[in-house]
C-alpha cells in the first residue's frame, strides 16, 4: 500500500469546507450554486465521518470565490473557524495546560483537519516559529489556503490565551495580494511576501504560558480517541511532503528518485507521474528544498560557502554560486552582508 496521498484520494474532513460554505451564503452565495460540480451534498456536509477531495475542495472554492466575487475570501473563513468545530482535535487543544502544550497538540494530530498542509513549531532560543509548507500543491487557491490557516492561528491563539499571541513578524509564500492592508487586522507586525516558506514568528515564552481552561482528564480522553482512531498510513502525508522530507532528511548527495520510490512502496514511474499531475517534478522539489536551506544558513550562519555546498549535495562551491544567482539575483557573499 502506498504511503502518500494525492489531490485524487478522499482525506478532506468536512470541518473547513462546511464552515466555506456558511461564510459563502452569509455573503449572498446560493448554497446550490456553491456544490454544483463538486459531487458534494448538504447530507456529507453534516457528517463526521465524511471525507472529499482536495480535486472536489478546490471546486468548492473556486465557486465560492466566483459567486461572493470576494478575493479575500479565505481570511473571512478564517473568522469562523473556532476550536469546537474542529471535533476531538479541538477538544484536545482547548484542554491542554499550556500553549506549548496546545500546539504540540495541534501539531501532532492537525492531519486529521488539514491534510494539505505539513506545521512545525521550530524553536531557536527566545524565538519561535509556527511553519507551514505544503503537502500537496494548494495552487490556484494558495492565498485563499494560508489566509484561512493565518487567521485561525490569530483567533484561536487569542481563545486560548485571552489576548493576542505576541507575534513578531509573518512571511508567507505567495505574492502580495491586492487586499494585503486587511492582514493588519489579524496581527499589525512586518510581512514578507513571495517567500520559500510560510510562517509566524512568535516570542517563544509564550509557549510556558499556562491556559486558564486546561483540563488533563479531558485532554487524555482525546488522546485515547486519536489512538483508537489511527489515521490510514496513505493518509497521513500527501506525496509532495514525503518527497521533500525525504530530500531534507539527506546531508550531502539527494537520495535518487528510485530510492524514494522503494520507501514509499510505489515505482518510479507512478512517483514521477504522481509529482507530475500535482504541477511539480522530482527536480523542482530537490532545487526548493536547496534554495530554502541555502538562504536560511547563508542569512543565518558563517558556515563557509564550500562547506554549505557540500552540504546540500552540490559538486562544488562554483555550482552551488550558480544556483544561488539563479534563484536570487545575488550572490552567497552578496546576501550575507545584506543580512549581517
């Protein structure tokens, strides 16, 4: 059995798609316009066990943005995604003692509410980092994807904690949207568009702090479901995620494409057809995974550059300048003393 899902398979719990189409009708959508072409009905919508694709998603959106003629769409759903409606995932969240504890909750079992994306909680010293990347491709809707997810960060990282998390900066992984000015209202920090990755930084002693709700007998009742209740192994990962976890996982030369294949119990050829319907290639991913890792140790780091050639598999340190120029306009030296 493969260990990957597609845009193809049926993971897509129907918490975010049922509240999309009440914020979709409450801005003058008719909920038959809404599924037409979905192969969604109003009965799957109200069922908890109820699973659709990310293929049947996408025409979900697609018609709901068409018909509010409302590109920002997705920080409005945001709103109305509350802990509650997430079902035992929110339960065990609200019930954690600290929001550190919250998060490492999310963390452990958002795949059971958002399959299409892979979170970490990355901390360094007085810094943490909420990350998100992508496990399958969420293009034409990938502000719409991240606007939802953003603002569910803001508004149940303020249920939790009772005012606002203190956030330091956001970066996100698509281009400036025309409506940009309405992320104030979500957090009034500095934001960096069409960056590799998506993330919210965040003052890390947050994190110890205690919640005023948190309630150990209730919190161990969810996680007896979660055990109870074990994801298919197909689904827990989307292939793009597997792919670029197994290329991160590397130090040195990529593992080669027939490699991955045998990991994950498919053939090459279904692996690179799978990556091909999803709009990216073997490469693409090896070359994003290099250009994410190169900038963030080239900004953050003194390591030098033949060292962090070798690191990332290049031939040589002239290859790994080549490849930097490509992807950014500069040079490793160049980058560094703008960021030093």
């Amino acid at each position: 059995m493969r260990k990957y899902f597609t845009l193809e398979d049926s993971v897509v719990p129907l918490h975010h798609p049922r509240v999309l189409v009440e914020t979709a009708v409450a801005q003058g959508a008719e909920r038959a316009a809404l599924l037409e072409g979905s192969s969604i009905t109003d009965a799957m919508l109200e069922s908890p066990d109820a699973r659709i694709t990310y293929v049947q998603y996408g025409v979900l959106v697609r018609n709901a943005l068409a018909l509010t003629h409302n590109p920002a769409l997705g920080l409005d759903v945001g709103r109305r995604v509350h802990l509650p409606q997430l079902g035992m995932v929110g339960l065990a969240i609200m019930s954690s003692s600290t929001l550190g504890e919250a998060l490492e909750m999310g963390l452990r079992h958002y795949k059971r509410i958002a399959p299409a994306f892979e979170l970490s909680l990355e901390v360094d010293g007085p810094t943490a980092r909420l990350v998100v990347r992508e496990a399958v491709p969420t293009a034409p809707f990938q502000a719409f994807a991240h606007e939802q997810l953003l603002v569910a960060y803001a508004l149940q990282g303020r249920a939790l904690r009772g005012r606002a998390l203190p956030v330091k900066r956001v970066q996100l992984a698509y281009p400036r949207p025309s409506y940009a000015d309405r992320y104030r209202d979500i957090y009034d920090v500095p934001y960096t568009f069409d960056a590799g990755t998506t993330f919210v930084e965040l003052d890390a002693a947050v994190l110890e702090e205690k919640l005023a709700y948190g309630d150990p007998a209730s919190a161990k009742i969810a996680e007896q479901y979660f055990v109870e209740h074990p994801l298919p192994q197909s689904e827990t990962d989307g292939l793009v995620s597997q792919v670029r976890t197994r290329i991160l996982a590397a130090r040195g030369k990529p593992p080669e494409v027939a490699q991955i294949a045998r990991e994950l119990q498919t053939s090459e050829r279904s692996l690179r057809r799978g990556l091909h319907e999803l709009g990216t290639s073997y490469q693409e991913l090896l070359d994003d995974v290099r250009k994410e890792r190169a900038l963030e140790w080239t900004r953050s780091t003194t390591m030098p550059f033949d060292q962090l050639a070798s690191l990332l598999g290049f031939a040589d340190v002239r290859s790994f300048r080549r490849a930097f120029k490509r992807w950014t306009g500069h040079t490793p030296s160049e980058l560094r003393e703008q960021s030093g």
